[in-house]
C-alpha cells in the first residue's frame, strides 16, 4: 500500500525504522525483532539500505516479509552513490516486483576511499537524480526524501541546502523524513524555513531514543546532531546504568513525540534501531494519545 493517503489525512501516524542484518549469521535474530516491531501494527514501517554496516542484500527481503506477514505498509530504503545505472534501475523494478510501493530515495553517504574520485564520473551524485530515475520507471511508487533540521553536514549553509531540498521535492518526493535531533524548536524553525522556500509536503519528524550511554557519542558523530543540556544532564546521570537509561531514553523520546503531536504533526517515525522493548514501550505510552 502506497504511504501518499495516510501521511496526507488528518490521524496521527506512528512508524518504525529497522536496518538489516551487518552479517549473513545474524539474519535470523534480525528478523525475529524485526517481526515482534511489525507485530505491534504501526502504521508502516521503514527498512533501511545497508545504513551503520547493516547488508542491503537483505532490506528487500525484510520489507517484503513485513508488507506481507503483518500487513503493515513498508518503506525500502535504496542509495545510489556508490551504484551504476543498471544496478539502480534492477533493484528499482525489485521493489516493484516484491510490492512494495513506497521508496526512500536516497544518496547514501560517500565512502572514504571515493573521496578523492572524480565525481563528474560517477551514475549518481545526489539524491535528487535517484527521485527523477525512480520516477521515470513508470511504475507508481510513493517517493521519500531525506531531510536535515540542523542541516546536512556537507551543506555550506542553510539557504543553500533547503534549496537543493527543494528541487528534490519537486523532482517528485511526496514526503520527507528528518534526521534525528533532539530539540523540537530546531525542528519548529526548520519547518517554518522550508514552507516559506514553498515545500509543502508532509515532513515526518526522525525520533531517535537514545537507551545506552554510549549510544549517545555515535548518535552524534553520525548526525551532528545538538544535544540539549537537558538531555545531556540525564545521560550524565543515569548513562552508566543501562535498566536507567532505557527507561529516560524512553521517556525522553515519548515527550518529544508528544509535543511534536500537540504542535500540530500528525506523523512521527521512530528510529527503534531494530529493538521491539523501546517499540513496544513506545507505543504503550502513547495509546491513549494515538488512539
Ligand atoms: P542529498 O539529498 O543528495 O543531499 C546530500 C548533500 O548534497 C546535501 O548537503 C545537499 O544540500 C547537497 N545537494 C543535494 N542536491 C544537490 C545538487 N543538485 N547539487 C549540489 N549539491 C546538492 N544512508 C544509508 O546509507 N542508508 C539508508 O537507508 C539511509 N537512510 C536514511 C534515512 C533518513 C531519514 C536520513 C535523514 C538519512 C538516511 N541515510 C541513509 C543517510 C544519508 O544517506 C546521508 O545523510 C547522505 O549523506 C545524504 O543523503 P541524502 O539522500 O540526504 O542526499
């Protein structure tokens, strides 16, 4: 089932994000707490492609599985900056043939040893090109973008990076979903920014519970996101206790979605890192507010 209606109507929307597995050897778990998430019914879920070591070769297979066991929506991840053409349309028409109808289109960060290639050479160069491909197939898929409320770390500037954004959007993205932050007022003032440049799609806010000490330092070295004083002081003081963390970390994320809903956003995704506790506690705080 397309996203494009949902994301469009009035009811507030929950959603997860899962990764597959880093090795052949640990599919099995994966897919296991992959089905306890998808057991919970949200209102789709998100596979990604190869993000934080996970294997691609797996994303369709385990997008798939949750479209079809639980009859929960999902949403494939695919890059294509390390890609060719004939790669990217294969796995394009893959999508298609498993059927699954919505893509996140994405460029996928750079490799280290690609950094001093000549990038006029290469299929892809930004995500934008992948959007107007997957649109020029032919087939019907609802399209996601990427979205960053403290900008991209390679942007020279805001200006210039919600431009770009914006010609992703139009190139054919019915929605976008935002990094991780852990400010609602950046996501606010982001929002505010992008409708004045005339993006008018949905937005769905990324809510990344943070349940480890440790958790936190690579959250941040991947993002670049900001970390609240007021977060920070939590993890300072309960980050060595894992029972501890996991339940602020929780809390933390729950009162973030919660404002998020009561400033008018009527769809969250949450980064539940492949763990059905923080999915199910997650959605257990919030029954009564989702309905
Ligand atoms: P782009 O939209 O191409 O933007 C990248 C940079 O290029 C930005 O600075 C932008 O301003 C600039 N830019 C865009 N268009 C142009 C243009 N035409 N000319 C010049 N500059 C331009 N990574 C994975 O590997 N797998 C995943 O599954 C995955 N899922 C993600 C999901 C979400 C919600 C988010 C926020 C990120 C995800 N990532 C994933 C990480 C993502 O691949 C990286 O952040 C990557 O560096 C940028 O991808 P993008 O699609 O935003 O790129």
């Amino acid at each position: 089932m397309k996203l494009t209606k949902m994301l469009n109507s009035d009811r507030l929307s929950l959603s997860f994000e899962v990764f597959p597995p880093k090795t052949d050897s640990s599919f099995e778990s994966v897919r296991n707490a992959v089905f306890e998430i998808a057991e919970l019914k949200p209102s789709f879920m998100s596979v990604t492609y190869g993000a934080g070591g996970g294997t691609s070769k797996y994303t369709l297979q385990i997008a798939k599985d949750i479209n079809d066991r639980f009859n929960v929506p999902s949403l494939a991840h695919l890059t294509c900056v390390s890609s060719d053409k004939t790669a990217v349309k294969k796995q394009i028409e893959n999508i298609h043939s498993a059927g699954i109808r919505n893509i996140m289109a994405l460029r996928g960060d750079i490799p280290e040893s690609k950094r001093d290639e000549d990038r006029s050479l290469w299929a892809y160069n930004h995500a934008v090109e992948l959007v107007r491909e997957i649109r020029d197939s032919g087939y019907d898929f609802c399209i996601g973008g990427a979205c960053y409320p403290e900008i991209h770390p390679e942007s020279k500037d805001r200006k210039t990076d919600i431009l770009y954004l914006k010609e992703k959007v139009d190139a054919g993205c019915d929605f976008l979903t935002t990094q991780m932050f852990f400010d609602n007022n950046l996501l606010y003032s982001f929002l505010y920014k992008i409708r004045e440049a005339g993006i008018t799609v949905p937005v769905i806010p990324g809510i990344m519970p943070i349940t480890n000490g440790k958790q936190i330092k690579r959250a941040v070295q991947l993002s670049g996101s900001h970390i609240p004083q007021r977060f920070m002081a939590l993890v300072d003081m309960f980050g060595s206790s894992p029972e501890a963390m996991l339940q602020c970390g929780i809390a933390y994320a729950t009162d973030q979605i919660i404002d998020l809903y009561a400033n008018g956003i009527k769809n969250v995704h949450v980064y539940s890192m492949n763990n059905p506790i923080v999915a199910q506690k997650i959605i257990s705080n919030l029954s009564s507010v989702i309905g």
